[in-house]
C-alpha cells in the first residue's frame, strides 16, 4: 500500500515541479536549468508508462491529460537559453508533435510512441551534458586546467604501471631455474664460443611460449563461439514486440496470417488488415530484410526497405492500406481486405 501511495503521489509532485519551473521560464534561462527540465519531462513521460491496479480508466485518462498539459508548459514550442554569455534559440515543436500523435494514437500504439519520444529526449539530454562539460573546461584557467589533468592521471585506471613479470614469463623463469638445479654447472665458455645448451634451451622456450599461445587463442576463440550461439539462442527464447503486438518467440507470419482470415471471416476487417500487416513484417524480418524493433512505426520498416526494390513499392501499397483502415479509421469493406490480401501474396508469394 505504500508504494501504491508514492506512486500516485508523484504525478501532482511532477505536475507542481513543472508550473513552478514554468514561472522562471518568462525570461531566457541558463542551459543548465533547461536540462534540469529536460530530465523532468523524461520523468514524467516515464511516469505515463506507470499504473496502479484500482486505477480506473477516468483517472488514468485524468493523469494523462494534467501530465501532457504539464510537459507543453514546461517545454514550449520555442524558447531562449544562455549559453557562454550568448542566448541561443531552442525549437521543441517536435515533442509538442509526438505529444499530439501520442493523445490520438490507439493503446497499442502508445507505448512505442512514449519509447521513442523518451529515447529522443535522452539523447538530447547526453549532448547537454557533453556541453555543460565542454563549457566548464573552456572556463579553466591554464593553471587550473593542468591540476585538473594532473589530479586525472593519478588516478588508478590512468596511472603508469611499472613493468611486470606477466604468468606465462613467471612460468618461464621458474623452468629456467628448475633445469639450472637439476643440470650440473658448465664451465664458463671462451669468448666468442656459443653454448649449444643455451641454444637448444632458448629454442624449447620459444616453442613451448608459441604452444602456450595457441592453445589460449583456441580457448578464447570457442570460448567466444560459445558464447554467440548461447547468445543467438537466448535471444530467440524473447518475445518480440512489433507495432505494440507482443508475439512469441515461435510465433511465424503463417500464424498471423491465419488469425487475420478468421478475424475476417467474424467480420472484423480492420482487425484483421492489422493482423496480416504485421504477419508482413514479420516474415519480411524472417527474412533479415528489416529488423524489427519496439519502438519503430510502419513509416520506419517501410523506409527501412527502399533499397529493396523488389519489396518497396508492394509494402508501400499495403502499408498505405493499413494507415487509412487502422489509424485513419475508414471503414474496411470486404473488397478492402480481398485487395489487401492479394497484395499480400504478391510481395510474399507461396
């Protein structure tokens, strides 16, 4: 119950932080106050993903408008920051676009949409903070920036070590001195004579040195190998997510497509031109011909096959087709989906 608690009670917090953030912002800020606000609105963005099980649908919807409302005050269309004594123009009509795609979208489409939106704002965020950095030590003094310097190298993972003895030399030296206990002392040799013992030891170095080597290198290599099959295993036991519809890891656009013609069939048409449309997808990245992501949208896969010109212009029909009977909301009729179908069959035949 407390957690529950805390969880409601973030998004007034979140709402507050941001009217109150809204009265400093009536005169150009600083960049450093522009990315505190840029990191509030990841907040809150994150904080839409979030709900409680006695929520109802009147107080989600509730939040979601008090939240988005937030976000458009904090992060207006257009804005001035200061930077290095200049004042620099910030176009944020970009989110206000994604928060209006957002509040029309379905519910199967918001969570990509709230991913993606996230993930642009994180990446502004990262280049913020690379100039705030940049910002600092261009203020350092000469003198001030070499302490800096000299304090960095210091530390551990800079610091110099002296040279050491490495396993394989460790294991060398002790070989070297077991065979010098075991053998008797030679006489010391004349100048200019070589020791054929010495040869024959330095060369039975070497080959059990390159020995040594080989025999890790073929340890890490299938180490290696092992590795990215257990990898590409795992990887298939996930369930993929495409368009907001979640599939199994076994689930193939055969499936799909059987599933769209029995929603067919129950008269669903809308329905059912989704469904075939992601079984599309689906055997088009079967086929390594895309790669299918959460957060991507059908303009992002269809844009993702323009260099495929024998696919391109019958997924741009079919895509086309998807967008007016899905997010269009055009009435699908049985001609509509007969036509879809055969579209389908020609970009995919067999």
């Amino acid at each position: 119950m407390k957690d529950v608690r805390s969880r409601k009670l973030l998004f007034p917090l979140i709402t507050g932080a941001f009217v109150l953030v809204c009265a400093v912002n009536a005169v150009a800020t600083t960049l450093s106050e522009y990315h505190q606000r840029l990191q509030q609105t990841v907040t809150a963005l994150d904080s839409l993903s979030q709900s409680d099980e006695d929520d109802t649908e009147a107080t989600l919807a509730s939040r979601t408008t008090e939240t988005l409302s937030a976000i458009r005050l904090t992060m207006p269309s257009t804005e001035v920051v200061e930077w290095r004594g200049e004042q620099v123009s910030i176009d944020n009509r970009w989110l206000h676009e994604a928060l209006e795609k957002f509040e029309q979208a379905s519910e199967e489409e918001r969570g990509a949409l709230l991913v993606q939106t996230s993930e642009r704002l994180k990446a502004i965020d990262d280049r913020l903070a690379d100039a705030q950095r940049e910002g600092e030590v261009a203020l350092l003094t000469k003198e001030e920036a070499n302490a800096r310097l000299s304090e960095i190298l210091k530390r551990p993972q800079y610091a110099r070590k002296e040279a050491t003895n490495t396993a394989l030399n460790r294991l060398l030296d002790r070989f070297l001195e077991w065979l010098r206990v075991l053998l008797p002392r030679q006489q010391p040799l004349p100048t200019g004579q070589t020791s054929i013992f010495s040869t024959l030891v330095q060369v039975f170095v070497v080959v059990l040195a390159l020995a040594v080597i080989g025999y890790s290198l073929k340890l890490l290599i299938g180490h290696t190998l092992r590795r990215r099959r257990s990898s590409k295993k795992k990887s298939r036991r996930h369930p993929r997510i495409v368009l907001g519809e979640q599939l199994t890891p076994d689930q193939r656009s055969g499936d799909l497509l059987a599933e769209a013609e029995a929603l067919a069939r129950n008269g669903d048409l809308r329905a059912a031109i989704r469904k075939a449309y992601i079984a599309l997808l689906l055997e088009l990245g079967d086929r390594k011909l895309l790669s299918l992501e959460a957060h991507k949208t059908n303009r992002d896969y269809l844009q993702a096959l323009e260099s495929h010109e024998a696919f391109y212009e019958g997924v741009k029909r079919l895509t086309h087709s998807f967008e007016i009977h899905w997010y269009g909301f055009s009435r699908a009729t049985e001609d509509d989906w007969q036509a879809f179908l055969s579209g389908y069959r020609r970009v995919l035949p067999g």
